[in-house]
C-alpha cells in the first residue's frame, strides 16, 4: 500500500526531530512540515497536556485553549495509561 508508514519513515523523523538543537529549527521545521492548523493543535494538545498534569479543571483548560472535552479526556487518557510520552517531554523540560 503506497500510504503505508514504515519504520524507516517513523524513524526518519524522529531522528530530524532529535536533531534539532534550538526552538528557532524546531519552528522553522514544524512551520514546513505542517499546516498551521496542525501545527496549532499539537501546541495545544502539548500545553493542555501540562495544565492536566498540573490539575487545572477542564473548563478552565477549555476556555485557554479551546480544545474540546474529548480531545482533553484524550489526553488525560495518555496521561494516565499511555505510554509516558507526556511526561517524558515534560520532565525533559523541567515541568516535572
């Protein structure tokens, strides 16, 4: 199947991704690998995830944001049961 993501692929971005070394390359490159719109919700999803681990309530977290309650239960859902990701970047940038 032509859409069908390899691991080659998976790992060939996270190696562009880990090889950024300043938020300015780490901008430049999301600015062209997504639309704004996308790059928008992980901005988003990333800084609600942080208000979550911090406890603020989601109608507060709503009214920042925007992000719908499903998209807010998503995220608390990895959280708690996903694999760490959240909390590995967080940790990572001294928000642990």
């Amino acid at each position: 199947m032509a859409n069908e993501i390899t691991d080659e692929m998976r790992i060939f971005l996270y190696r562009g991704l880990i090889s950024l070394k300043t938020e300015d390359e780490c901008d430049k490159f999301i600015d062209d690998l997504c639309t704004k719109t996308e790059k928008n919700d992980l901005i988003l999803r990333f800084w609600a995830a942080s208000m979550i681990k911090d406890g603020v309530k989601y109608n507060e977290i709503r009214k920042e944001t925007g992000l719908s309650t499903a998209t807010l239960t998503r995220i608390n859902t990895c959280l708690k049961y996903g694999n760490g990701g959240y909390y590995t970047v967080l940790r990572n940038i001294g928000k642990m």
